[in-house]
C-alpha cells in the first residue's frame, strides 16, 4: 500500500520505517527542512536501538522516502497518518491540537481518489470527528474515511513493540475504513496480534486510559515503597508477591523516583481535562498526578539525609538524566525536578547520561556535564542513580569509591544490592527498602 505520515518524530519517524518494513511504500512528512535534510542523510534525530539501521535499509530499497512536500505525498497515498504532536497546552493542560488541526486542512487540500485518513497522534475522545468535519467542509466530494489508530510504543523498544504488539486498536466507522486497515495490516496476522476494533471515539479513550493505568501502577507502588521504608518492609519483594497476580501483572511495579517521558505527563492531564469538560472527573488520575509531582522534587530530600542533612557547598554526582534508559528524551524526567531540588539545597551538580546529554544542555543551567560514570563521581560528595541504564548496573564500586570525596551511594532505581554496596564501604540509600 502507499501511505503517507505526516510528522516524522517519534511515531511518524518508527512506524513508517515499520511499515516500510512490512513491505509497503512510506513516504514520511516533515515541515522542517533541516530535520528531512538530516533524515535523507541517514542521520536520526532521535535515538532509538535499530531505527537507524531500520530506516537505512528500507530507504535503500525504495520503500521510505522524506519530504516537506505534502501535497504530493497525500495525493500519491491510500493511507494519510497523522502523526503530529499533541503536547499540553499552556495554561490548561488540554492536548493542544493546533497540529492535527493544521494537518487535517492541509490533507484536505490535497487530496485525490479514495482516501482513509487516520489519526495515529495521541488525540481527546472526539478528535476523529472534528479531523473528519474539517476534511468535509472544505473538500464535500472527497471519498474520505477517518480512522483512529493510536500507538502503544515504549521508547528504547518501538521496533519490537510494532512488530510484535500487545494489540492493534482500530476504530473505524465504515465498512471501508475497516477493509483498508485491515489490509494495511496484514503482515502482522502472521504474528497472530489481536486486532481490537473499535468506535473512533472509543479507540481514542483506550489510548488515555491505557497510560492513565500504567501511571497508576506506578504511583503506586511508589507510595507502597514510602510505607515499606517507614516500617521495615522491602518494595521489591512486596512488587514480586502481588505482580505473580495474574490480575495484577509485574509490569510497571518498579519503584523509583516518579514517571515521565512523552506519554504519561500529557495523557494524564488531557484525561483528566476530558473528564472535567463532561462532568465525569477522574478523581484518581486526578491524585496520581499530584503524588508523582511532589515525587520527583521529594528524592532530593532523600540525598540531603544521605549527606548529613545538607547540600550546602557539596558535589552531587547524578547518573542518569533522561526518564528512562535506551532514549534521548528529556521531556518531564525527574532528573530535571531533582536536579532542580538539589541546586536549590546548595548543591553543585555534575551529571552523566549515554544518550540525554545533548538534550539536557538546553534544559539545566549551571551543571557540568562527565564523559563517563567514574569520571562524573570524582570527588563528589555522593552518587546518585537516577536513570537505570545498562551501562550503570555493573559498576566497579571499588574504582567508584576511591574517586569520591565521600563514599554515599542513593540508588534511586534499586539496581544494586544493599549487602554489596554496604561491603564496599558506602553509605546506601534506596527506595522503599528497609534501613
């Protein structure tokens, strides 16, 4: 099948590659010159494991191309995605959808032959008819369907997660629609994924309530490992007992210093935007919000205890900067709040990350920046894992302590064994363990 993407970020730039993948011709959209310039180069810009090796194999074979062109691209497809963002809007915290807006006129003025439009952003329940009103109010005799698809990808796993999805969330409101994403696909039925079809407007709420749960997960067992630090209790054995619940699922029961990224922020706030416009107020996606806030600025108070009550004029080495490993993504991670917290304190900050430096530099002043963990921890006052990176999860601790001016390690991510760290000679710090 053609299909053109509009947006190449983190969805558009995954999911056309995959599709290309499968075998169908992409042809990926951007308005940004440099960004299309820099993707026919081959050079990525965002890091993803494989992507790269992805988009340059299909590219060489014809199969996925880049331009700012769209209206060639539309009138070319069968299949026109939107994948533009959706952040908060200022102000409110409702998806701000002035992209897929602008995207649905530009469709609109494009398009040529039998077309499904599909919303593949992350969009409020009701997107989908407004996308389509748009498209029908300017062009009346185009053959136009408008599905919802929307993503579950996991940043630093979206090639497999694609392939090899949980499920596929197809909401279509004709037979046709149904007929075209069927066969978009197709390659896929290989794999047996179940496919969910679905209402437009329900396949939209699913998106939301999808990540509204897995920010609950994780609240949770946040403030489960708050309680097991005050009486004695180990989060991760308590994570390990209900999680081989098959109501309940080990997935997102890790404790740590708060959720963040592209997805869990935004969705959370525009959900519970939904639910106050239609008199249905989330009350528990409501507090979950609020408990992961305070969260992330609370784990600096966990280094002040670990340096004897204060910060003032000390060296905090951090190990970690984006919201979670195998990404460059900035956006929301809870370094930036506990970075923020221990600067307040008096702390001068010194930081390293595999990937999330460049991304950092425009986002925190006055940090300096490591090539390298055993490098980052010289002469700090304490080292903090905020990020639980593969790269950090093997240190050697011997090497580690001999560099720092004080030997305290807060492991925020529970990736070292208390009896290992304390063997060493460090004073340790964890989250929900006792101690």
């Amino acid at each position: 099948m053609r299909i053109a993407i509009i947006g190449s970020g983190y969805v558009g730039l995954v999911s056309g590659a995959c599709f290309a993948d499968f075998g169908h011709t992409v042809v990926a959209v951007d308005n940004d010159p440099a960004k299309i310039a820099m993707l026919r180069r081959g050079e990525m810009p965002i890091y993803e494991p494989g992507l790269a090796d992805l988009v340059a194999s299909n590219a060489r074979a014809g199969r996925l191309s880049f331009t700012t062109d769209l209206p060639a691209a539309v009138r070319s497809a069968e299949v026109v995605m939107i994948a533009v963002g959706t952040p908060s809007r200022r102000g409110d915290g409702h998806a701000d959808l002035s992209y897929v807006h602008g995207a649905a006129r530009e469709i609109a003025a494009s398009l040529d032959g039998p077309t499904v439009v599909v919303t593949k952003s992350t969009v409020p329940v009701g997107t989908g008819d407004e996308v389509e009103r748009i498209i029908r109010e300017a062009r009346p005799d185009a053959e136009l369907s408008v599905a919802s698809n929307p993503e579950f990808l996991r940043e630093g796993a979206a090639i497999q997660d694609f392939k090899r999805p949980d499920r596929i969330v197809l909401g279509v409101e004709d037979a046709r629609a149904r007929a075209v994403m069927q066969e978009l696909y197709r390659p896929l039925y290989l794999n047996q994924a179940p496919i969910v079809w679905t209402s437009r407007r329900t396949a939209e709420l699913t998106k939301y309530a999808a990540n509204a749960f897995l920010a609950t997960k994780i609240t949770f067992i946040n403030e489960i490992a708050d309680l097991c630090e005050r009486v004695g209790a180990d989060v991760q054995e308590v994570a390990r007992g209900i999680g081989l619940d098959n109501r309940i699922g080990p997935k997102f029961l890790h404790a740590g210093p708060g959720y963040g990224g592209s997805c869990f922020p935004k969705d959370t706030l525009a959900l519970i935007k939904t639910g106050q416009d239609h008199g249905a107020s989330q009350r528990i996606v409501e507090t979950v919000v609020a408990v992961n806030d305070q969260r992330k600025r609370s784990m600096a108070r966990k280094v002040v205890a670990a340096c004897g009550g204060s910060l003032r004029g000390k060296t905090v080495a951090v190990l970690g900067l984006t919201f979670k490993p195998n990404t460059d993504d900035m956006r929301d991670a809870p370094a930036l709040a506990l970075i923020a917290a221990l600067q307040d304190g008096g702390a001068r900050v010194r930081a390293y990350d595999p990937e999330g430096m460049e991304a950092a530099r425009g986002l925190i002043e006055d940090i300096a920046f490591a090539p390298d963990p055993y490098a980052c921890a010289e002469g700090a006052d304490a080292l903090v894992i905020v990020t639980e990176w593969d790269a950090f999860r093997a240190l050697d601790l011997d090497r580690v302590k001999s560099v720092m001016r004080a030997a305290v390690l807060v492991d925020l991510r529970n990736i070292y064994p208390p009896e290992e760290v304390e063997r060493r000679g460090f004073t340790h710090t964890a989250v929900g363990r006792p101690g």
